[in-house]
C-alpha cells in the first residue's frame, strides 16, 4: 500500500520502518525537507536527527506533507498533537479527501513541564477535532496508548499479549486499520466505538506517564483481561 | 480491624460485606440513618434498596458518617465523587485525624447524561481535593478503576491475574491498604507514587466506560503487562 506518515520523530521513524519492512511504499511527510535534514542534533527527548534514521533506511521518501498525502492511499498522523492540525491543513484537503488517516497523536501540553498534561480533556479528544476539521477523511484513532517500538513490534512484550483500541466513525476504515495493526503483530484489537471514543484512549496517557515513572521503562502494555 | 465504609451505594455495600467476610468489624457510615433505612426504592442505577441488603448482612452497623468515623482505624471512601468533600466534612475533622482513608470515590459528573465525564481533569484529582482539604488524613487512592464486584472479588475474573493501583503520600498507609488489598486476592498492586498520581488512576474513568460499553459487561479489568 502507498503510504504518507505525516512526521519525522520517533514515532514517524517507528511506524515508517515498520511498514517499509512489511513491504508498503512509504513516504515521510514534513513541513520543510531542507530544515528537517539540516538538523543534526538530537531532540529534546535525546533522539537522534531524522537524517540519521533516514540514512539507515534508504528506501523511504522524505517529502513536504502535501506531496506525502498527494499519493498516499493511508495517511499516518504521527505528529505531535499541538501541531497536527496545522499538518494536515498544510497536507491539503484535496489531498486528504476520501482517505484513511490513523492518527497516533496525543493531545500533550508541556508547557508546565513533565509530566504533561492534556490540551483535550474529556469533553472533547484531538481525534473529534481532526474528524471535525476534515470531515472527508475517515480518522481511526489508534496506538496512541503505548511506546513506539511496542506499537510496531508488540511481539517484542510478552508475546504481543495485550491489547490495542480502535476508535473511528467509518467501519471500513476500522478495518483496514486493524489489518495494519494485526501485520505488525497485535492480537487483541478492541473496536471501543465512533471516533467520541478517542476521549477514552487519550485519557490514558495520564496514567501512561505515571506508570513510566513508577515502573521505570516504556515498554509496558494495557491488557484488557475479560 | 475496626473499618468505617462512608457510603451506602453498591461500592459500599461490596467493600462492607467482603470485609465482614474476611473477619474486620464494620460500620457503614451515611448521612441519615433514618433516611437510608426508609428508602424502599431501588437507587437510579436499579440497585436494591440499603434496607434489604443490611437485613442480610446483620453483622454490619450502619451509623451516621461521625459515628462510624470515630470508632475506625481504617475509613474507606465509597461516597458518590461530588459528595465526598462534604460526607468527610460530616465524618468530624478529630474522627479523621491520623488514619488512613482508602479513597474509591470518582469525581464523576453526570449533569449532561451518559457516559459521564469528569469534574477534576488532569491537573488536579478528587483524592488531592481530599487530601488537602484533610491534611490529617492518609489519604490512598485505589479500587476507582474496576467494578465493584471485582475490587473485592478479584479472583473472579481471570483467577486475579490484573492490576490495581495505590496513590498516596504516607508509605506506611499504601502498605496498610496493599495488605487489605491482597487479602481480597489482589495479585499486582502497583504503588504508582504520591497522590498526585491519582491523575492518572481518575482519568482512566473515560476509557473504563467505553469498554464497557464496547463489551458489553463491567467484568473486565485492566493488567499492566511488562
């Protein structure tokens, strides 16, 4: 499948090596080629820069968001949420028209420190307001509950014995997404609803934070035990 | 133990009878005796009356929120969220002084129907609203994330194989209320740190209630695999 993941951090690198290994035709989306390549520091998380990560892998494209969208038949929406809607607005919405969006995002405000908070709290999620902004693209929220590497690989934890949600007003959509999602080894998909169920799965990430805190690692998982 | 159970609803009902089971003396604490014992009615929620079950729990005392507060070691927080704050002011400040308080309570708000959402978001928690409002009291979070059945009863699902959290600033009350909790037949109780971790325990409130609403039963829970 043609596929546009819409951001060049560790999740982008994550979901766009993933895929590229499951034999998609990957395109990275940012908003400026020349200064995303420029960059040779590390990230305020202590990242690497993306021209490192592209350098290892040679077969994905790195293109404007416009250009990723224009060709993609799914679009990832791996940005960080304060900046997601700017994204897809600058993607175009020619471009995003008709199309699937699984958008990753966390609504996270740093602006107080770590940990953050929420910029969307319960009445709202950043999935009901990207759906809101673009009503032709079909957004499943989803993988926005765990790390990286375990949204890819979530073999790499106990087997791949936890779970992963899917929230989106278009069942088609769902099901395309849970296809990609099983491809990279989830198990247990659980369909929660429309795309007002983004509320529940963004709420995670408070107590996401805090067991990273407690437990001291990333790679845990939420099983849902019924 | 000598244990206070504040409330009178379900939560209250499952906490007092399973701790009467496990041999601790219980008093349940409401705001008017006379009140309670005269409802014939089942609650909103299509719960039977507090009469019928006191008649088949004869060993267990209901009192006014003081008098059972004075009495206790241990006092158990199973009020409604949005009457916490007073229910504890009713308790009496000198009951409360130096003990711990096992807080169960969500700060739930109902006013605009179903499912609720939250009335504290994730700058703030009810169990910090009560901590500070009674900095004499060990205040520990834990319980909120699960069906009443299961937090006293977790072999039920799964022969106990899922988490529950503690919060809380005095080490000493989490070890009182983690023992309590392994004595139900908790088998992960995960200190997640201070009660401003209760954040992250409150906020999973909205995705507990879409999975119940994707599932179909309340008897399912949460397991941090790692």
């Amino acid at each position: 499948m043609k596929i546009a993941v819409l951001g060049t951090g560790m999740v982008g690198q994550a979901l766009a090596g993933r895929l590229t290994e499951l034999g998609h035709d990957v395109t990275v989306g940012t908003r400026d080629v020349a200064t995303t390549m420029a960059r040779t520091e590390p990230d305020g998380m202590g990242n690497p820069p993306y021209r490192d990560w592209a350098t290892a892998h040679p077969a994905v494209t790195l293109a404007t968001f416009a250009q990723a969208a224009a060709d993609a038949e799914l679009i990832v929406n791996a940005t960080s949420g304060d900046v997601s809607l700017p994204a897809l607005e600058a993607a175009g919405r020619d471009n995003l028209a008709g199309k699937v969006l699984l958008d990753i995002a966390n609504p996270l405000d740093f602006s107080q420190g770590f940990p953050p908070s929420l910029f969307v709290k319960d009445t709202d999620s950043l999935g009901e307001q990207i759906q809101a902004a673009f009503p032709d693209l079909k957004v499943v929220k989803s993988l926005n509950t765990m790390n990286a590497l375990l949204m890819v690989n979530p073999g790499r934890l106990a087997g791949g014995e936890h779970s992963v949600f899917v929230s989106g007003n278009d069942a088609a959509a769902k099901k395309t997404v849970t296809a990609l999602l099983e491809s990279f080894g989830h198990t247990d998909v659980i369909d929660l609803g429309d795309i007002t169920t983004a509320r529940g799965t963004e709420l995670l990430l408070p107590i996401w934070l805090r067991l990273y805190g407690a437990l001291g690692t990333p790679m845990f998982q939420f099983r849902i035990v019924r």
